[in-house]
C-alpha cells in the first residue's frame, strides 16, 4: 500500500537530502545506507518530510535537534507522530546528542526496532541477527559477536574517528 504525500514537498524533501545535518549524514553514511532493510532518507508522507523511513518495517527515524524541544517543536512532533501512526508507523526519535555520543546503542535500538516490526527477534551482537542482504540474507560472512570493540560496527564496517566521517574514509570495508 502506497503512503498518501503531498507532491510540492519533493523539491524540499530533495534540499533537505543534500543540506543534512551532521547526525543525519552520521547515521545515513555509518549505519542506514547499507543495512540490510532498505531505508530512505527525506522521505514525503502526508504533509510531513521523515528523516528516514523503511517501508518493510513501517518505520519513521527522526533526529531531533534544539528546534524540537520548544513548545512549538513538541505540539508538531506530537502531530506528525500521531499522523504517522494512523498509517501504522512507528517512530523513533533520537537526540543530536544521542547520535553524536551513543552511536553504537542507537544503531542497536533501530536494529531491534526493524527486527521487532518485522516479526523477527535478532540481536546484532549475539549473532542471532538475521540482517543481510535487503532481501533478509546474511550481511557477510563474518561472524558479528558481543565480543567486538565499539570502533566496529554491526555489519563489519570500520566504525570512523571522530576527525574523520566515514563516509570520507578510503578504508570503508563493505560487506560481501
């Protein structure tokens, strides 16, 4: 079933895209881009511009800067959230902060989210995750355990330093 969205949000939603914000790049570059369910960042559903969508688990992630702490910014997050819930879409909001300093432990809350959503209980650091390629195959065919530092991500990719972004990284190690 397609999403109801207002077609003059497109240009901005493509604006957005290109004018992210650092957590957003963060989060797109070092974890979403190349997980294993398919997300789309600056997604159009109804009125609204999500930060990231995925249409296999019917879920909206959304970061959340100073804007969204007003009273204004909490009234509208309210409404798109309950919105976006008659469409049956789960959000999850994270903090700039929470992005910038626990990366990792929200890379893992959005694992179990899409994991939860779509029926499936998976851990990534337990090596009961299903992840993989976007039509559920494994991710590689390395062996994801708790055992692993915080500088490497769940699918095996080298986590970035904090002076380099991954995204600009030449030792970025996709997964097979």
């Amino acid at each position: 079933m397609s999403l109801p969205y207002k077609k003059e949000l497109i240009p901005r939603a493509k604006e957005l895209r290109i004018n992210a914000t650092k957590q957003e790049n963060h989060l797109w570059y070092d974890f979403l881009r190349n997980y294993p369910v398919r997300f789309q960042r600056q997604k159009v559903i109804s009125g609204f511009i999500t930060d990231f969508y995925c249409h296999q688990a019917r879920i909206v992630i959304e970061l959340d800067g100073s804007q969204h702490y007003t009273q204004d910014g909490q009234a509208y997050d309210a409404e798109r959230s309950a919105v976006l819930s008659q469409h049956g879409i789960q959000v999850l909001r994270f903090t700039n902060g929470e992005i910038d300093h626990r990366f990792q432990g929200v890379c893992e809350a959005i694992h179990e989210a899409v994991q939860k959503r779509k029926g499936k209980k998976a851990s990534l650091f337990e090596g009961g995750g299903t992840g993989g390629a976007r039509d559920g195959g494994s991710p590689s065919k390395r062996n994801v355990s708790q055992e692993r530092t915080p500088s490497v991500s769940p699918f095996g990719l080298t986590a970035p330093s904090e002076r380099e972004p991954m995204h600009k990284s030449k030792n970025l190690t996709q997964y097979q």
